[in-house]
C-alpha cells in the first residue's frame, strides 16, 4: 500500500464503498414494505459487503488474502449491478436514480480493480 495507507479507513475505495452502502440504504427505504425481506435486504446486504470485505481483507496477513477479500467484494458488486437494474426494471427505481447509483457502483468497480491489480502485482 502507499506510504499514507496505515487503515483499510485510508482507502478511498473503502470509503466511497461505505458512503454507497448508506445511500443504498436511504435509497432503499423508499422501496415498497413488501420488499423489506427480499430485494431490499439483498441489496443492502450486497452494498454492505463492498466495504466490509475491503476492510476485512486489508487486515489479513496476506496480500493473498486481501486480493482474495478484494475479489469477493467485487463479485459483490456485480451483484449489486444486477439487483439495482432488476429494482429500475420493476418501478423500485426511477431511472435517474439508477443512473447516479450505477456511475457511483462503476467508479467503485474500477476502484476496487485498480487496487486488486496493485496488491496482486506487488
């Protein structure tokens, strides 16, 4: 990691990852109460899972491990692609809203790829 990366809380990724998570959260209130234990925790729990396994990973003893953590938070993400584009494609969300997410989740992605590339190369 570079000079200045003492915490996964240094991390950009990490901390554009975990600002999505809350958005992802406020976004999904609005989705209808009959959702609350299917689309909606699904997608929350993909959101949640970005930054927590970036940070997980960056405490493991390995560079390994980490890219291994790194990867299922990208697997993650993808994840999350599908599920805000079946949201939009069911009326959960209006089209402009799924446009912020997605060029928010697709910087996060290059992110999360830039760092993989990094930590594997090292």
């Amino acid at each position: 990691m570079g000079a200045g990366i003492k915490s996964y809380r240094d991390l950009q990724v990490w901390q554009r990852g975990k600002a999505f998570a809350v958005e992802i959260y406020h976004t999904s209130n609005e989705f209808p109460k009959q959702e609350q234990y299917s689309l909606t925790d699904q997608i929350r729990r993909a959101a949640i899972s970005i930054p927590s396994n970036i940070a997980e990973g960056h405490v493991r003893p390995s560079d390994k491990a980490f890219a291994n953590h790194l990867y299922i938070a990208l697997g993650s993400a993808a994840e999350l692609d599908t599920q805000l584009e079946i949201a939009l494609e069911v009326g959960y969300l209006q089209p402009e809203t799924h446009r912020k997410l997605t060029t928010e989740l697709t910087e996060i992605i290059k992110m999360l790829r830039g760092l993989i590339k990094a930590v594997v190369c090292r």
